[in-house]
C-alpha cells in the first residue's frame, strides 16, 4: 500500500530486509524536491534531486526524508503544490 511522505518528517521503511525496494512517485510543484536517505535515522545523505514528476525504482533503506534542500534534509522551503509517495515492494 502506498504511503504520501511528509515534507521534513522521516518515513521509516517497513521493510528491513536486505533486497527490498521500492517505487517512489514525485508529483512536482514548483521547486526541486531533493530525496535523502540514512541507515541510522540521524546521517542523512541525498539520493537524487526530482525537478520534474517522475516514477522511480529504489533500493529501501532505512529511513527516507525530503526537503527543499540538497544539505538540509530538514529545510521545510515552499515546493509548490507536490506530492512524494513510496510504494514498498519485496524483491531478491
């Protein structure tokens, strides 16, 4: 079941198995959405920037957050109208 990611707010994958992935759908508004990732909930990195609406295939890990930001996982700026939703899915 797909889940709607919160702005700022970091969305813990269900699936904590080695091999899990996941779809992630980016309705863009009228900024950048920079998604970020960490393993331990506190270091996050940047997976990829969406500047554009976009259905992508990832790799789980841990923890996901986005943001109006490239260094700042946590920077709440105005991204328009927006959408990012994760679907998790099991592979292997």
């Amino acid at each position: 079941m797909a889940t709607q990611l919160t702005q700022g707010e970091a969305y813990t994958a269900k699936i904590q198995a080695s091999y899990g992935t996941g779809v992630l759908q980016v309705i863009y508004g009228n900024a950048t959405i920079y998604l970020h990732g960490s393993l331990n909930g506190s270091d996050y990195t940047l997976i990829e920037s969406f500047s554009e609406s976009e259905i992508k295939e990832l790799v789980l890990v841990p923890y996901f957050k986005y943001s109006s930001s490239a260094t700042d996982e946590d920077a709440s700026g105005s991204l328009g109208t927006h959408k990012v939703i994760i679907d998790e899915t099991r592979g292997g």
